[in-house]
C-alpha cells in the first residue's frame, strides 16, 4: 500500500482513477468471434454486463425495457417521477429547457410531489409485462417504507443504492435499516451500494447482498467532491472491492458476490479498465444519458442534484451519442469512446487473449502519467 505525507501530522494512501490506468497487451490474442460478455447474476443470465442507473435522465419504463431486451438490465428510480407523476413527460421536457440557474430549484419543487404506491406498481408492471428482468431502486432512506410494495409488485431484482451505504448505519433519531434482516428476509436478490472500501464492501457483502456497487454513482452529475469533500478515485475502489469479493468467498466457502463499479464510466475505455479493475458489471448513467431514448432529452442528473436542503450534483449536458443499440453495439463512426461500448470490450478482451469477463478480471494493468 503505498501512502504519502500530506504534513507532519497526516499521510494518505495513494489511489488512482480510471484515467491513471491502462491495460497492457498480453502475449496472446483471440478471435473476437471466441468472446462472450455473458454471464449470469444469481438466476438472471445477463449477455451484456450492463445495468442502467436509477436516474430519471437514464431510465424510464420504456429505457428499461429497452436495455432489457438488448441483454442488459435496467433500473428505475422507484423514487423518480415515473412514481410521483401519472405523465412526467412534460416536467422531463420542462427540466430539458431549464437554464442553469432555474435548473436545479425548479427540481427541487417538482420532486417535492409524493411518490405514489400505485405508480410504482404500476410502472413495473410495464416493464413485467415486456418480459424482460424487472429492476427496482430505493435509497436507503426510503426502503423501510416501500420494500413490501416493491416485492408484492414483482420487482426480479431490488437495488438500494445511495451515495454511501454501510451496515452499520448509526442513528439516535430513527431506526436503521438493518440490512442483514431486511436481506434474509426477501426472497429476491439484493444490490445494494455505494461502497468505495475493502471493509465497508465485506460488511455488505456478509449481509447477504448479491451484489454491491462499487463506488458512489453519478458521474457526470455528481459533485460530492466540491460540496462535502468526499470522493473514491474509481481505479482504486473497484480494486479494493473485488479483493473483498476474493476474500469473502474463501470466508462463506463457496458465495460468489458481484462487484458492479458504479461511477465515473462514461466511455468505451472506462468500461474496459472497470472490468479488468475486477468488476463483474458496470452501472451506467451517463453513457447511457446519451441515447436518443433516454428521457433526459440529453441532460443528465441523479437524486444529489434535486435534494431538498444540500444538492451534491447538478444538471449537466450529456448531448446525444446515437441510440440506445448504437451505444451498446455499434456501428460507431468515431473514436470517442461513446459508442458501441461491447465492441470495444469484446476486442479488448479478445486482444489481450481472454474468452470471458472473468478472466478478463486477470488482465495486467499499469499506472500511467496521465
């Protein structure tokens, strides 16, 4: 571990980001027609390892459906305004012309609206009917309130996603959630992050989560950083949780839980160095912010922005890419990164000699001077 001195009185570890690392080329190849992306996650087969992120720039019922039938998943903000609103296309348009200083107190007014019980059933009814992976998301906060309306309404796969989840969540005001008990007590698996250490992903991970994501969401929208000082260079976390993962399966002999990096993946090459960091999947927001049918309308933001006393995000412009196939699958006409983002996995992959995502996970890495 490698630690600097930042003064006399304090050091810090040295982590790095995506953008610090590189993969580097092996001694074999492999025909790119010999690769596969697939795998499966508990009782779910996934042929891309894709999920969307629960932001209402990313997913709608349709998005979900959409991303579903391309093989990935996607997650719906059970939160968002799918769930508040009968029709929220007139506020998503509304958002989409915003200036910069009406944006962000104009959300915060439109996401004071309640969510509603019967919207929530009802938006994941659509997506059950299409026959694709049903995937919900709750923060934290809210999951105590609305679970049993989320699993009676047919939910595949529950997603409690915040900017910092632990296990051990203290608080004199109200009862936590005890995720251990909520955990065992459901009868479908359990995402559930952001995590962006080795010990605070194993506690989550003992909790009997099925997953965990790696790293604090938001991307682009996120500026967590500037507004309360935190932050995990993304290279690092994915690195951390994974060796976590390795160490839990030794420890429960035999319970493999996937690691899905969360955050600051926005192209081609952030989605390779995410895998060979060690994750099994990837959540994207912005790279998928950028499809034509992503109700964003090419902006992009998450639950940080429109929070009603401290937005750590804001609205940003994501502009538009190509459709939601054209992003995952190509043809790409240029070399940004923003497109056709399983090509680029599947020729990294096959360049560098390995058949499938977790062998992928071995690839050697350096640390550039970016």
């Amino acid at each position: 571990m490698s630690e600097v001195e930042i003064g006399r009185g304090k050091r810090a570890r040295r982590a790095y980001t995506l953008d610090d690392v590189a993969v580097v080329a092996s001694r074999r190849t492999r025909d790119v027609r010999e690769v596969s992306t697939s795998q499966q996650f508990d009782a779910y087969h996934l042929d891309v390892p894709i999920l969307s992120a629960p932001m209402d720039s990313v997913t709608s019922p349709a998005s979900a459906i959409a991303i579903g039938k391309l093989g990935g998943v996607g997650v719906l903000d059970l939160e968002g305004l799918w769930t508040r609103y009968e029709d929220p296309e007139p506020l998503l348009e509304e958002i989409s012309h915003l200036d910069d200083v009406q944006a962000t107190l104009r959300m915060q007014e439109i996401y004071q609206e309640p969510v509603k019980p019967e919207l929530l059933r009802e938006r994941l009814r659509q997506i059950r009917e299409a026959d694709v992976t049903v995937a919900g998301a709750l923060s934290p906060g809210r999951t105590q309130a609305l679970w049993r309306t989320v699993v009676d309404a047919g939910v595949d796969i529950f997603v409690i996603r915040g900017t910092t989840v632990s296990a051990e969540h203290v608080s004199a005001n109200r009862e936590p959630l005890n995720l251990k008990r909520f955990i065992y007590e459901l009868d479908v698996p359990v995402i559930v992050g952001g995590s962006v250490t080795y010990n605070g992903a194993l506690h989550l991970m003992r909790t009997g989560a099925a997953g965990v994501l790696a790293g604090y969401g938001g991307g682009a929208a996120s500026a967590n950083r500037r507004t309360v000082g935190i932050t995990s260079p993304m290279a690092t976390t994915i690195a951390d949780i994974a060796a976590a993962r390795r160490d839990y399966l030794d420890e429960s002999s035999g319970r493999y839980v996937h690691v899905i990096a969360d955050g600051s993946i926005s192209t081609s090459g952030d989605l390779v160095k995410a895998v060979a960091c060690g994750a099994d999947a990837v959540m994207l927001g912005t790279a998928l912010a950028r499809a034509e049918e992503a109700p964003g309308r090419g902006w992009h933001w998450g639950a940080e922005a429109r929070h009603a006393r401290l937005p750590r995000g804001e609205r940003v412009a994501v502009d538009r890419a190509g459709t939601l196939e054209e992003i995952l699958f190509g043809p790409s006409h240029s070399a940004n990164g923003l497109s056709n983002l399983m090509g680029a996995l599947r020729h990294a992959m096959a360049a560098n000699g390995y058949s499938d995502v977790k062998e992928f996970q071995r690839a050697e890495l350096v640390v550039t001077d970016s």
